[in-house]
C-alpha cells in the first residue's frame, strides 16, 4: 500500500509515548506508529460492526437480549475473572 504525507494536530502527551516507542524500538518511527495504531482502530470497528451483525441475527431468532441477562452475564463473567485470579494466586503444589 502507498504512503501520503499528511498533517495532523495531536495531543503532546500522545506525540511524547510514540517517540518513546521509536527510541525504546517498539516502532521505526513515529509515522509508523501513528499508522499501526490507525489500523488497531480500523481494525477494532471492523469487529464492533461484525459484533453488531451477530447480535442483530441471534435477536432476529431468539428475541431480544434484556437488560437482565444481559446484567447476569456480566456478573458472571466477574465471578468467573474472580476464580482466575485466584486460582493464578494460589501457590503451585
């Protein structure tokens, strides 16, 4: 794929973490940071869209997710995060 200089306006905050990247050798540049993380996000909508199709197709079938199931999943997701870290804090035998 090609390459486009363009100018851009971001956060010195933002600008500081890529030239650490670039001096810690986690990215060739600067340019090349920008671009990786432009492609994280184009990539992570691409999947949020791809979600939203599959939601939309089980609701299609099976009615829609309520609000309750959708707060007893995520308790137990929680309960289930919870057992992990403890079974990854307990001492090995």
């Amino acid at each position: 794929m090609g390459k486009k200089r363009v100018t851009v306006t971001v956060d010195e905050g933002l600008l500081d973490v890529a030239a650490l990247a670039v001096h810690y050798g986690d990215a060739d540049s600067v340019s090349s940071w920008i671009s990786d993380a432009m492609a994280d996000r184009y990539a992570k909508e691409q999947r949020l869209a791809q979600l939203n199709v599959l939601i939309a197709d089980y609701e299609l079938e099976h009615g829609a997710i309520s609000a309750e199931e959708i707060n007893e999943q995520r308790q137990s997701d929680r309960d289930a995060a919870a057992a992990l870290r403890l079974t990854a804090a307990s001492p090995r035998s």
